[in-house]
C-alpha cells in the first residue's frame, strides 16, 4: 500500500477495489458451481460456468495440484468429472442425429486387420473388441459414431458432422484437451480402462456410454 501510494494517492483504493471484485467473482463463481452440481439443474448463467472451468478453473487446478503434490491425471479426472456434472445439470437437447460418440483407436484390437479409422462400419463385428458393441449401440439410438487416431483427426471428425453434443471416450489427456477445445459443444467425457497398460487394446464400460447418450437424448423428450 505503501508503495502504491507513493506511485499515485488513489492507487490503493482501485487496488483493493480490483482485489475485492476478483474476490466477489471468484465466490460467487464457487457458489454457483455448487449449487448447480448439487441442484443438478441449470441456475443463472450455470452454462457459462462450463466455459470458466474449462478456460480458466483447470489450468488453475493443476497448478494448486502441482503445489500440494496432487497428480496432474487426478486433477484431469476431476475435471472430467466436474465437466460432465454441469453438462448434466445443464439438459443439453440433441437430436440422435446430432450427437456423436467418439471414440480413441486403441479401443480397437491390436491385431484387428481392418481399418476403421476413415469408416467404423468397416468393422467385421467379430467381437474380439468393443467396436462391435458400440456400432450396436449407435445403431439403437441412431447416433453418429467415429474413430480418432488423435487430436487432429478428432477435430476434422467433429468439423464434417457438426454434432450439437458428443460422447467422447479417451484417456485423462486426450478428454481433458478434446473438452477444452470442443467448448461451447457439450462433451460428456468416460474414460477408457487400460487392462493392458496406455494405448493398447483399451476397453470402455457400454453401460457408461449408453447412459450418456441416453443423458442427450432423454432431455430432449423433457
Ligand atoms: S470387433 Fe471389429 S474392430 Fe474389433 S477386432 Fe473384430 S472386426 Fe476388428
């Protein structure tokens, strides 16, 4: 203070104002995101709330995570979490033909021959691997369903179907940059299991992706 006087007398008072406007944002931001998570339901401006932990909450929970010795894929898995609690709470609507589920190659048997990444439907349904299981479900909900080799493919898959919402299935890694850089696009994230260790003949919970169609598609029927 003493220093800001020197520089000019009213340097302070805006000082302290900026401090305690930060500080209002930043409770009210908290409140918010709680009582919509516990409410389950959108409050005013909830929405947006999405947007704020997905630009600008993360980056500063892996950096409290690093300073209290928290691992930075646990603090990917909160904000998943965190993620798919507001995009619940918030009922997005989405047409089955609108909403996307897409999924990382490694779902794919490691010794599967057939290339699925330009065409999922390339898949010969042997069931050696989940592919078989989530054509089938997609084909029961009439929703759009696509392979990503990684970030990029992932980007170009979303910008030629245009989806209003998707379900993403992928690592702590990918989920986190893929929801970020998906914003405002409603993403409910599962994460995929390792049985094998990262990359290699992963494997998905159905029961988790079918309730996360079913999560779109029902608020729309609401
Ligand atoms: S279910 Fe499809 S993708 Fe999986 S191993 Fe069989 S043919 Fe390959």
């Amino acid at each position: 203070m003493v220093g800001l006087r020197n520089i000019h007398p009213s340097f302070p008072l805006f000082y302290t104002s900026v401090l305690a406007i930060f500080a209002f944002l930043m409770l009210s931001g908290g409140l918010l995101l709680v009582f919509t998570i516990f409410r389950g339901k959108d409050i005013f401006l909830s929405h947006k709330l999405r947007g704020v932990v997905a630009k600008v909450l993360f980056p500063f929970m892996i950096l409290m995570g690093r300073l209290v010795g928290v691992s930075k894929e646990r603090v990917q898995q909160s904000f998943i979490e965190l993620n798919n609690h507001l995009v619940q709470s918030n009922h997005h609507r989405t047409g089955p033909n609108k909403l996307l589920i897409l999924l990382p190659h490694c779902i794919q048997d490691f010794d599967c021959q057939v290339k699925i990444t330009g065409n999922i439907r390339n898949c010969k349904g042997c069931g050696k691997c989940e592919i078989k299981n989530l054509i089938e479900l997609s084909d029961q909900y009439q929703v759009k369903i696509a392979v990503a080799t990684g970030g990029t493919l992932a980007r170009r898959i979303i910008v030629d179907n245009r989806p209003e919402a998707i379900v993403a299935v992928a690592c702590e890694l990918d989920l986190t940059s893929g929801i970020q850089d998906t914003y405002p696009i409603p993403v409910i994230g599962i994460l995929n299991e390792r049985p094998n260790g990262p990359c290699i003949n992963t494997k998905v919970d159905i029961q988790k992706v079918k309730q996360a169609i079913l999560d779109f598609l029902e608020s729309q029927a609401s």
